[in-house]
C-alpha cells in the first residue's frame, strides 16, 4: 500500500485540528492560481446586463483568465492574496475540518453509527463556527484577489495594509462584510464536502470495492469536490460580489443576488464554475489525500515516542 498505514490508535482530537489546517494550506498553496481565476471570472461583468457584460468580458475561461492576468499583470498576479489565504485556512480548516469528526461524535453521543442527518449537523455546525472565527481573512483574501494590478492604482498594498485599510473606512464592520452568505455557503460547503467525502469513502470501504488507502481517499476527495461544487456555486459567487463590493454598493447579500438575477439572469451564479470545480476539485484531492496522510503520521509518530524502548 503506498503512504502511511492506519494506525490501530485512532487519531487524537488535536492531531485532526493541526493535520487539517496544514493539509488545507498545503492544497491552497497547490491550486491557489486556480482561485483567483474563479474569482476573477465571478466578479466580471458585475453591474452591467447580460449583452454588456458579454461585450466587454475581459476574461474568457479559466485558461483565458490566467493567461490574461499573466500577460498584464505579471505571473505573481496568481497569487494575490495568498498570505491572507493561508491565514485563512490555518484558522478555518482547522475548525471546519479538522472537528468535524468530534461534532459527529457528540451529535450521535459516541455511536459508530452516524446517520445522514447527524453529519449534515456536524457539517453545518463547523462550518458555521469556522466562519466565525476566519471571516475578516476571507474578505482580505478576496479583496486581494480581485484587485488587478495592471492600470490604476492598487487598493491595498500588502495583506496588513488591507486589514488596517478596511476598518478604518468600513469599520469593524467591514472586515466581517458577507458574514451571512458566507455562513450560508461555508454550511453548504461542508456539508457537500465531508458528508459527500464521509458517505462516498463509508461505501467504497463497506462495499469491498477499496481499502482505507490512496486510491480510496482520490475517489473520495473527487467526488465530493464535483458534487460540492454544483451545490455551493450560486452562494460563492454572490459572497464574492458582496465581500468584493464598494461601500453601499449593495444594502445586503440578499439585494446582490436579486441585482445580478435582474440584470444578468440566473447565469450569473454559475459564473466561474469551471474554475469553481477545477479549483474545488483538484483542492479536495490535494487537502484529504493529505490530511489522511498526515493524521497517520502524527499518529505513528506519537506512537513511536510514547512506545517503551
């Protein structure tokens, strides 16, 4: 079997908190380019209707937008905000992710046996609380991301630049703005992701068909990935547009999403969505592939200090 084996001592509450934010970190790092380009893709057009925003669409396509932003805006360009988004993961997948299998526990009060409704509440429960504790890193990270460089002047000029920026001229306020559609997305999101990645890998592994390895974790990962993707695009694309918007611009999360329906159609939710799933799938790959592989490490070595000599 490649990687590490399962070890017979299951990993510790503090093991899955440390693995997950460094396994999020570590997928962040690997498929960041991909979003910003989904970011990008999502915020284009934004204010003007359907014929107009076709007319004028700088960006054409995940490629298309990351050769874009490359040719004008140099290849760093790709990773605007990234220390913001490694802020981010390290505080939310560590809550989101890295508790998720305490939360069940609790929920189902220490049974083997979880149903579906179980792990949705754990699902929704983390997700909710990581918002709460990683929000103003999110808006940052989107702020940076969406700024271009090329033409004008930048809005912020460094991550603590932007933090300071945003709460002096939209207060605290402004450094949790789209809290409501983020808690709606990030439930979503993790209930797509870790109930998909629990129920998909629960029936590869009851089935026969793999082992707890590899090849089973990819599948997972995969699968969960596609289906998260279909499910949480229309809330990503509206908290892109409100925590990306001007001050005013929008009263609510809720009057963004009826401005685009107005003038864009329903269309406009799915923007970016192959990037969407390119970035979410190939994300899910690298940070469960990871995180499984990581728990059993920490877990071995563990194991091998407190083993008598």
């Amino acid at each position: 079997m490649v990687g590490f084996k399962a070890t017979d001592v299951p990993p510790t509450a503090t093991v899955k908190f440390l693995g997950a934010g460094t396994a999020a970190c570590i997928a962040d790092l690997i498929t960041f380019p991909l979003d910003t380009a989904k970011v990008r893709l999502q915020i284009q057009g934004e204010g003007q209707g359907l014929v107009r925003a076709a007319a004028n669409a700088q960006y054409r396509g995940v490629l298309g937008t990351i050769l874009t932003m490359v040719r004008t805006e140099g290849p760093r360009s790709l990773y605007n905000g990234l220390v913001a988004g490694l802020q981010r993961q390290m505080s939310f997948a560590s809550v989101r992710i890295g508790l998720y299998d305490s939360v069940k526990q609790f929920y189902t009060k220490g049974s083997e046996h979880a149903s579906i409704g179980s792990r949705l509440l754990a699902g929704s429960t983390t997700g909710a609380l990581a918002v709460a504790v990683a929000q103003p890193t999110d808006v940052v990270k989107v702020r940076f991301q969406a700024q271009a460089r090329a033409g004008g002047g930048r809005r912020y000029q460094s991550t603590v630049d932007a933090y300071k920026t945003i709460a002096r001229e939209e207060g605290f306020r402004g450094l949790w703005k789209g809290t409501s559609p983020n808690v709606a997305r990030n439930a979503i999101v993790n209930c797509a992701e870790l109930v998909t990645y629990d129920l998909i890998k629960d029936a590869l592994l009851k089935a026969n068909l793999m082992t707890d390895d590899l090849p089973c974790h990819f599948t997972s990962a995969f699968g969960a990935g596609f289906c998260t993707t279909i499910i949480a695009s229309p809330v990503d694309v509206v908290k892109t547009r409100y925590m990306n918007s001007a001050l005013g611009q929008y009263s609510s999360a809720g009057h963004c999403a009826l401005t685009m329906l107005q003038k864009e159609g329903p269309r406009a939710f799915y923007k970016g969505f192959m990037p969407s799933f390119l970035r979410l799938g190939s994300w899910n790959v690298v940070m469960f592939v990871t995180y499984e592989q990581l728990k059993r490490a920490l877990m071995a070595a563990c194991t091998s200090r407190e083993a008598p000599f």
